[in-house]
C-alpha cells in the first residue's frame, strides 16, 4: 500500500501539489480544474469535458499557456519535469 511507503507518499502528496495549484501565466486559465482537468480524493485525474468545452471557447493558448508558461512563469509540464526529475535523476 502506498500508506505505508514514505517515498511513495511524499511523491504522491508533491504530485497532487502540482497538479493543483495555480499558474500564473498570464492567461485566463490558472489552473488545470478551470480546464477540466480535476484530481479525486483517490488521486485519479479525471476530465471535465463541459469545462473544458468552455475553456476552449475561446481558443488554446490560455490552454497552452497554462501547460508550458511564459518566459517568467512555468507551466504544468515543467512543474511536473521538475518534481519527477528529482526522483528520476541518475546521481542520486
């Protein structure tokens, strides 16, 4: 069980922190649950696809804003290269 094993726990826990905090990348979208994208008391990513509709409406770089940043803030995806790397490097 992932309860029990600290290492998994914490990489659990740090995931969830990405994946749910906000962005500010200067697009209207901040966070992955404003595009439909929400993480269950489980821990299972689920899709939205009525709010993602929305978010898309206007088009998709707010979307893809929210996904790689700016030149000043970084995205999802580097927030979760970040973390994962540290758990993945080679050195240790």
């Amino acid at each position: 069980s992932i309860g029990r094993e600290p290492l998994l726990r914490q990489l659990r826990n740090q995931l969830r922190g990405v994946l749910s905090q906000e962005y500010a990348t200067g697009g209207a979208l901040t966070a992955l649950s404003q595009a439909g994208i929400e993480l269950t008391r489980e821990g299972t990513l689920t899709l939205n696809s009525a709010r993602l509709d929305e978010a898309l409406a206007a088009g998709t770089a707010d979307l893809a804003a929210l996904f790689t940043g700016d030149d000043t803030t970084t995205g999802v995806f580097a927030g979760l290269d970040d973390l994962l790397g540290g758990y993945t490097q080679s050195d240790g």
